[in-house]
C-alpha cells in the first residue's frame, strides 16, 4: 500500500470534517477545500488539481442538477395545493383510527416522494396531534411512524435528491434504486415505524403540544386518485424505462423506434418534466392558482434544491480526486484483499460521517465520493443499487444533536432532549441497522 496517498485521503477527510465540525464552514466549501488538500497531498500538479474539480463538478451535475431541480417544483407544488393533507386524511379514513400508526407511515413513505422530509413532516404532524387528542394515546404512537416513513423514502427512493445524488456518483440506473429502495424500505419502515411505535409508546407518554396554528387550517385539497396519479407517473415511467434497458427485455417483440420512444419518456429527465406539466395544470391552473403565483412558487422552491445540488457537485469531486490521484485503486485493492466487502465499507463510511457531522445529505454524498472509486467498472446496475441504499441506510443512522432533524422533532413533539434520543434517535438507528441488513439479504440472491 502506498502510505502516501492513505495519508493524503485521511488528511482530506479530517480537515473536512474539522470545517464542518469546529470551524462550522458551509459544507459545499468545505468539501472543495478537503479535494484541494488531498490532491495537494498527494503530490499532483497545481493545475490538474483545478482541472480534477471542474471534471468532478461538471460530470457529476449534468444529471443531479436537472432531476433535483425538476424534483424541487414538482414537491412545491404538491405541498402548496395541499395535496399532501389530502393524501394523509384519506389514508386515516381508508385505515381508520385503530390502524392510524400504518395509516401515517404510508402516508409519509408516498409524500416524502416529491415533498423534502422537513416541510413533509410539519405538513403532516397536526393530524398526530388531533389523533393523540382523539384518543389519548401517547404522540409517539402516531408521530414515530410518520417520521419513519419520511426519512426512509427520504433517503431510500429517489427522485428525492440524496439517492439521485449517490446513484449518480456511483452510476447506478434510478429504476433499479427505485425497484430496491421500495423492497428495502417497506420491511424496515414497519419495523422501526408502527412496531417500534407501539414499543415505546407504552413507555413513554407524550401529549400532543397546543402552539400549532396550521392544525386548525382548512383547505380545498384536491381529491387523493389526482394525487397517487401524478406522484406515481414518474416513478412508473423510470422503473418502465430501466425494464426496457434491462436483459428482461432482450426477448421482448418491441419495435425500435416505439422502444426509443419509450426509453425518453422513461429517462427520469422527461418523467419528471411530464409530472410537472401536469402538476402545473391539475394542481394549480385548474385550481386557480395564477400564473404569477405559480413563478413565485417554483422560484422559492430553486432554494433548497440550490445548495443540494452544490453539495453534490462538490460530492463528485471529492470522488473524482480519488480517482485522479489513483488512491481509489489503491483502496479498493486493499478492502479487497482484507476481506471487508464494498457493501460494508459504504454502509460504516456514511454512518460514519453522518454521526461525526449530522446531515444525512452530506452523509451520503461524502460516502458515495469514498465508494465510488472502489467499485470494479463492470458492477451490475442491481449491486450499484444496493450500495446506494447501504449508503442511505448509514447517512439516516443515529441522528443527534448535531442534526437539525433532531431539533425539528424535539420541538414538533414537545419531547425533551433525553426523550428525544430514545425516540427519534434509537428510531433512526434502527432505520440504518434494519436498512443495511435487508440490503445484505438482498444481495445473497443477486
């Protein structure tokens, strides 16, 4: 092994984490900062430092930027014409008050789709205050299983930013990420939603707290069939599309000019532009939003998704200073040899940067740029898919007081600190252990 180049991958993600630990720099920045010092430690020349960055930057955005921004609008509009309400009141209605736990955790595994886990989550928890009020049953009964369903699609199932972002630094195909995000997140949503709900609310008694004004909000929503439609026409469109580049389609009798067709409608570029096209007309025109209205909102929704795909990029080429500086090679040799599997090494190197700096994105981002330059080129899509989801799985582990979901959930329920991590925190932790260990089983079968 060339010591050297270890030293200079170490040395790199020290300082970042140090930039973002202590020095408390804007994690884009700090990023490019870590890549600078890793090629500069490594010994590369000045200018193939800069031209390392502008590579990563430009390779990893072509893709990332145009999903995240199209993902972005397609969110702000669902969540502005309360579409999101509209789906959770009609899950409480179809599974009524009894199964409101399984209710809530479907309801924020499909809103999370479109819709960024914070603004889902405080969209969504009036219907679990109303329901501990109803009943006097403890908040977490309801709020636990809504959480577990926003962050487990959140991280798990694209098109939300964090597995578009790792699935496109590790060149995994979104249909195959889709395919196992779902069969992943399902059994480990269950588990660390209702069941652990139901656990730990026997435990601990919490009563829905009495500052939200939004709770006793009323809306025109639109009806629920228009919803699941359009969330679920760009999901369908992509997993059709990777079907039809899949082996599964070699001997199906399909023309090839229908088959290109096919395969654009089914790119999550026009998949996503189609949902929002709709989401646009049906949503909001028909609705009476006015045009103006509809600027405004797709204009603030370019906010969020803005930093996402900055942090993304800077992801990228953090990965490909691994690659240029040959210390990718050198890595993947040495955990091949050591008998570690790739599958683990992701899992332990995002939980590992998620505990030490606490956002899951970062987590994920700086976890995929450290994997990526493992990975043998001839990997299959379906193995690319596992480790974007083992890298999910670590990035939503053991979230704390340095992650402002923590913070968000602490004040949302009126838990206190102590409350909050054996709650919110075990929860998470769970996610990741649960997560990772369906992935593995999985993988025996691929």
């Amino acid at each position: 092994m060339d010591y050297s180049l270890l030293l200079a991958v170490l040395g790199g993600i020290a300082l970042l984490l140090g930039l973002i630990l202590f020095v408390r720099l804007q994690a884009f920045l700090a990023l490019l900062l870590a890549s600078i010092t890793t090629g500069i430690l490594a010994g590369m020349e000045p200018m193939a430092i800069i031209n390392t960055i502008q590579e990563g930057m430009g390779n990893t955005l072509g893709f990332v930027a145009t999903v995240v921004g199209l993902g972005a609008l397609f969110g702000a509009i669902l969540e502005s014409s309360g579409g999101a309400g509209s789906l959770a009141r009609y899950m409480i209605l179809t599974f009524g008050e009894g199964r409101a736990s399984w209710a809530l955790l479907i309801t924020g595994f499909l809103v999370a789709i479109p819709v960024f886990f914070d603004v889902g989550f405080i969209i969504l928890v009036p219907l679990a205050y109303a329901l501990q009020r109803k009943t006097g049953r403890s908040l977490l009964l309801y709020a636990l299983p809504l959480l577990a369903g926003l962050a487990i699609t959140h991280a798990f199932i694209p098109p939300t930013p964090g597995p578009v972002a790792v699935a496109d630094i590790l060149q995994a195909d979104l249909g195959w990420v889709i395919v196992i995000g779902a069969f992943t997140g399902l059994p480990t949503a269950m588990l660390a939603g209702p069941v652990f709900a139901r656990f730990i609310s026997n435990r601990i008694q919490v009563e829905a707290p009495s500052f939200s004004d939004s709770e006793e909000q009323t809306m025109n929503f639109p009806p629920v069939w228009m919803i699941l439609t359009i969330i679920k026409i760009p999901i369908v469109l992509i997993v059709v599309n990777t079907l039809l580049n899949s082996p599964l389609a070699v001997n199906w009798s399909i023309p090839e000019g229908l088959k290109s067709w096919l395969q654009l409608i089914g790119h999550p570029f026009a998949a996503l532009i189609l949902a929002n096209l709709l989401a646009w007309y049906f949503l909001g025109i028909r609705r009476g939003m006015s045009r103006e209205d509809l600027f405004r909102l797709s204009a603030k929704s370019m906010e969020p998704a803005g930093v996402i795909i900055l942090l993304t990029g800077a992801g990228g080429v953090f990965k490909q200073m691994l690659v240029n500086t040959g210390a990718g090679d050198m890595l993947a040799t040495y955990f091949v040899g050591s008998g570690m599997g790739v599958l683990l090494f992701a899992f332990v190197a995002a939980l590992t940067v998620r505990v030490l700096q606490g956002s899951a994105t970062v987590a994920m981002i700086t976890g995929a740029g450290i994997t990526a330059p493992l990975l043998d080129p001839s990997l299959a899509d379906p193995q690319r898919a596992l480790l974007v989801i083992a890298i999910a799985a670590g990035a939503t582990g053991v979230s704390h007081v340095n992650d402002s979901g923590f913070w968000l959930v602490s004040k949302y329920l009126g838990i206190s600190e102590s409350q909050t991590f054996r709650t919110w925190t075990l929860m998470t932790t769970l996610i990741a252990l649960i997560g990772f260990g369906v992935a593995c089983l999985i993988s025996l079968f691929m």
